[in-house]
C-alpha cells in the first residue's frame, strides 16, 4: 500500500511539473512613450494596452521619459502589438502616442559587429525603425511601423520579444551570439 503511494505521488508530481513547464512565462517589458503630457494620457495610454489579450499589468508613467511597464505573455502578444495598442490609445492632445524601446548592444562597434547587426536590422524594417542613439556604446531607439492586426489570428503578430532575443543572442548559425539589454524602468513605491 505504502509503495503504491508513494508511486501515485512521484507520478503525480511529475505530471504537474510537466504542467508548470507547458505554462506561459510572462516578462515585464518597459516601452517609453511619447506624447503622454497629463493624467488623462496615462490612463488612455494603460486603458488601451490593458485590452490587448494576453496582457496582465501595465503601469505608466508620467516622468521627462514616460514608460509603460507591461507585463505579458509572449507566446499570445507580441512587443509589436504592444506598441500598437499604445498608438490606438484615443489622444489627448491631438498627437498619437508612440512605443519605444531602448535597446543596448555593447559589442556593437567591435569588429564585423556593426554591420551584421545593420544587416538584421534591414531585415525588420517593415516592423520597426532603428535609430541609433550612440554607436560606440551600441545604443538604440526601436521605434515600431504600424501593424495592422489579423484578429483571425491567434499567434503573436509583427515583431515578437523572442525574434529579437534569438536573432541577436543566439550563436551562429541561428543568430549573431552577442549580448543585448533592452532599458528597463522601476515602479517607484
């Protein structure tokens, strides 16, 4: 009786870790925002990425560079349907808003690099537009194209959080194996 137990938990519990791996991972992403210039344009701004399916928490701020702090689950949004949300966000002041992210590659200006990374970016640039910010630091501003959303679809749509970790971070062949940082803002309080 005893042993027979003692099965029945070792399989239970293996088939609930196998359930805990098979969840959904959700990330909290910092998007800066544009255009927010009151109290009003922040509950606008959270209001809108709050309906995005597959979005848990948003919290914005209204600081010099205002963010949103958004939690999500990546494999049911994508970073660029964040950002979307945020330009479909009613405007207040007669100028849309617009979602960035701040992007740090260190090795940027060492050797062939740059222009690799140049060359990805290319690749994406119907999904977002880079900016760069300081070249020796390997600094950019991604400023995200407008994305028209299939609502047939149930998969992440335009540029996701993975593609541009696994394209930058992944060694050769799949990606470019360097280090990236996306800027990442703390909720005061």
């Amino acid at each position: 009786m005893k042993s027979t137990r003692l099965v029945l938990t070792a399989f239970s519990f293996a088939v609930s870790s196998l359930c805990a791996a098979d969840k959904p991972r959700p990330i909290t992403q910092t998007f800066y925002v544009s255009g927010v210039e009151c109290g009003s344009c922040v509950y606008m701004v959270q209001q809108a990425v709050s309906a995005v399916k597959g979005v848990s928490e948003v919290t914005v701020v209204q600081v010099v560079d205002n963010y949103a702090n958004v939690t999500f689950d990546p494999k049911v949004v994508s970073i660029h349907q964040i950002a979307q949300a945020v330009t479909d966000a009613a405007p207040l002041h007669g100028i849309p808003y617009q979602a960035t992210l701040k992007l740090f590659i260190p090795d940027y200006a060492k050797e062939n690099n740059s222009r690799k990374v140049d060359a990805l970016f290319s690749k994406w640039k119907s999904w977002v537009k880079i900016k760069t910010a300081d070249r020796a630091s390997g600094e950019f501003i991604l400023r995200f194209q407008p994305l028209t959303i299939d609502a047939r679809m149930t998969d992440p749509q335009g540029l996701r959080h993975e593609d541009l970790f696994q394209a930058l971070q992944s060694p050769s062949p799949q990606g470019l194996g360097l280090k990236i940082r996306i800027a990442e803002e703390k909720v005061d309080g």
